[in-house]
C-alpha cells in the first residue's frame, strides 16, 4: 500500500468514527444530565428532612412535657380532697419534670460554695466576705442555672462574695 492509499482508507474510516464518537458523546451527555438531576433530587430530599428533623425536634421532650401535664391536673383535682395531697402531687409533678429534662440532657448547674464562673452564673450582687469564705465564692443561688449538655442553657443567678 502507497501512502496515498493509506490516506485515503484513514479519511474514508473517519466518518464511520464520527458517528461512534457523537454517539458516545450524546450517550455521556445523557448520562450528565440524569446524575444532575439525581443530586438536585438528593439535595431536595436532604433539606426537607432536615426541615422535618429541626421543625420535630422537641417530639420527645413534648411526649414527657404532657405526662407532666397530666400530673399536675391531677394534683389540682385533688386539691379538694386536702392540702397535703396536693403539695405531694405537686413534688411529684416536679421530679417528673426533672427527670424528663435530664432525659433530654438538660441538667442543673451545682454552684453553691464554688468560686464564681462567668461563663455559667451571673452575678446580680456582691456583698463583702466573712472571714472563712474567700473573695469571689458563690454564697447564695438565687435562680438555678441549667446546663444543655456541654453548653450553658441559663445560667445561674447568684450572689458572689467580695
């Protein structure tokens, strides 16, 4: 075979490659566009679950909230019956809400006699130290304080010694 023979057998095969080629490519561009739509379809989905995750969220503190609900009715219904019954109700009441929060990792903040901690009290007065508690200790809670886990929910309100 001449040259020119090869050159004309190699230019006589490119339309045939052309065709294979444009077919690829529209195949690949088919295939593009299908995963562009499947990630905007996973996206779709990801930002409605996690509208459904933040807007129902507090399902299970709700679910606790109502058997706590539903003591306190209690405890009022039997008000009438006697004063003792009723503040017992209401202690129960409350541990049951305690209990309830601590489920969820909402936990009081123990200050009492510990040295004054901005980040989870806040000092609303100050009065002078006696002589066995030093400069700077909580001396009365006024407010409990409560801690979410690792992050101060409400701190606690406390009169600090100077």
């Amino acid at each position: 075979m001449t040259g020119e023979d090869e050159i004309a057998n190699h230019e006589e095969d490119v339309p045939e490659d052309e065709g294979a080629v444009e077919v690829s490519i529209e195949s690949l561009e088919r295939d593009l566009q299908y995963a562009r739509a499947e990630i905007a379809n996973v996206r779709s989905r990801a930002s409605r679950e996690r509208a459904d995750l933040i807007r129902y969220s507090p399902s299970q503190l709700g679910l606790r909230m109502l058997d706590v609900l539903r003591s306190l009715e209690l405890a009022i219904e039997s008000s009438k019956d006697s004063i003792d019954s009723t503040l017992e109700g209401v202690r129960l009441t409350a541990e049951s809400m305690r209990s309830a929060l601590s489920s969820e990792g909402i936990v009081e903040i123990d200050v009492e006699g510990e040295v004054f901690d901005p980040s989870r009290m806040e000092a609303i007065a100050a009065i002078p130290a006696s002589e066995d508690v030093g400069s700077g200790r909580v001396l009365q809670v006024i407010e409990t304080g409560y801690m979410i886990h690792d992050r101060v929910l409400k701190p606690a309100k406390v009169v600090v010694s100077e």
